[in-house]
C-alpha cells in the first residue's frame, strides 16, 4: 500500500485561517524548528515542479535558514526502513509495510540535516508518541514548536495538538507544510488555529524570528552598557 499520487493544488490563504485565538509570539531562546517526515518515499507522491510542493519545500528551506542564524534547534523526524511487524503494528493496515531501507528513508535533498541538527526516530503519526522528542525539547529549554513538512491532516496536525497537550506552544506554517489535498490541508490548519495553537505564513515566522533575535541583541547591548 503505498502512498497514493497526490494531484497538485493551490495552498490554503491566511484568509481562510480563523482568527488566532492567542497572542503567542516566537522567542528564539524557547523555539524549535520540527521538519515533520521530509522523506523521499513521502514527497514522491508530489510532483516537485508543482503546488503544494514548488512553494513549500523553499519555505521550509528559508525556515530552517532563519532558526540556524538565530540559534534555534533543528528537528527532523524520520520514520526507519523495514520496520518490524512488532514495530509496525496497526499502521500496517493502514498503510501497508511502508518505508524500505535505502533510499524511501532519505530527506529530499534541499533539505539534508546538517551535523548539529537533531534527528528523531518516529513510528506513528505524532512526533510525540513512541519518541524522546518531548525530553529533547524539555532538556534543550524549549517550550515553542515550529511545525512543517507533511502531511498537514496527519502527523503535522497531530504533533501540534501532542505539543499543546505537553504545554509547548505549536505555531504550524501555513505554507511550509502539505498534504493529500487542499480540503484536507486546509481542515488542519482550521484545527490548530481554533483548538491547539497558531497558523502563520513562513514570512510572518521568519519575521517574528527576526525580531526575536533584534531584541535579544539589543538586551545584550543594554545588559553590557550597564555594567560599564
């Protein structure tokens, strides 16, 4: 049973995104970055030159960009090649013996994690269950997670509502996730917004990262000048 073809389409817009329900802003000093399931045997099912993809895979690119100048922890979950039924479980009937070793567990190459980012072994939908991610994030200070990759209706939307049950605040991107379809990517997106966290542009995250850093630049500054 593998991963269907998945037909393009155009990303959902800010407006048809409620209204956020909280005001949370990203702190560089309390957010991670996640890169949810950017594997080959994932993204085949897309056509690269083509929406949802020709948008979202740059996005995430200028994402990551953004977290690593701003020291921001970088997360990629990966789920492992010929998993065990044991492992597998009832996912199997779902979704069939999913990903072989080799090349269906690779990232896109746009995307290669680099030596200081972090990786995750994932088995279900959610970064969450069966995983350390909750310590990782507890023992690197972070309580904000920046969600892209895919799919939106499924694993993204599902490890944002496990951060809010873990009381780290999930901020999804709006463009730098997809799915099988815009009904359906558009359906988590409506979730997060109303149930469990934000939805934002890549350009609106990139600029709340931005003016994180400044900030924290200039209480640097002004900590320096005062003990003169």
């Amino acid at each position: 049973m593998a991963i269907p073809s998945i037909d393009p389409y155009e990303l959902p817009t800010s407006d048809e995104i409620p209204a956020a329900r909280v005001d949370w802003t990203i702190d560089m000093s309390r957010c991670a970055l996640l890169i949810h399931d950017m594997q080959k045997y994932f993204i085949d099912a897309y056509r690269r030159d083509a929406e949802p993809l020709a948008t979202v895979v740059p996005n995430i690119v200028r994402l990551r960009e953004a977290c690593l100048a701003a020291g921001i922890p970088v997360v990629y979950t990966m789920q492992p090649g010929d998993q065990h039924p044991s492992r597998r479980g009832i996912l199997a009937d779902f979704w069939g013996v999913g990903l072989s070793t080799g090349r269906d567990t690779e990232v896109i190459d746009e995307l290669t994690p680099g030596p200081d980012d972090i990786q995750v072994t994932k088995w279900r939908y959610s970064a969450f269950q069966r995983t350390d991610f909750r310590q990782l994030l507890a023992h690197n200070g972070r309580d904000q997670l920046i969600v892209t990759g895919v799919y939106a209706h499924m694993g993204c939307m599902l490890s944002a509502a496990d951060a809010f049950m873990s009381d780290v605040a999930p901020f999804m991107a709006l463009d730098a996730t997809a799915d099988f379809s815009r009904d359906e990517h558009l359906m988590a997106l409506q979730y997060v917004a109303k149930r469990v966290g934000r939805v934002e542009t890549t350009d609106a995250l990139i600029e709340s990262i931005t003016a994180s850093a400044r900030r924290r630049e200039r209480e640097t500054e002004e900590l320096t000048a005062s003990l003169r």
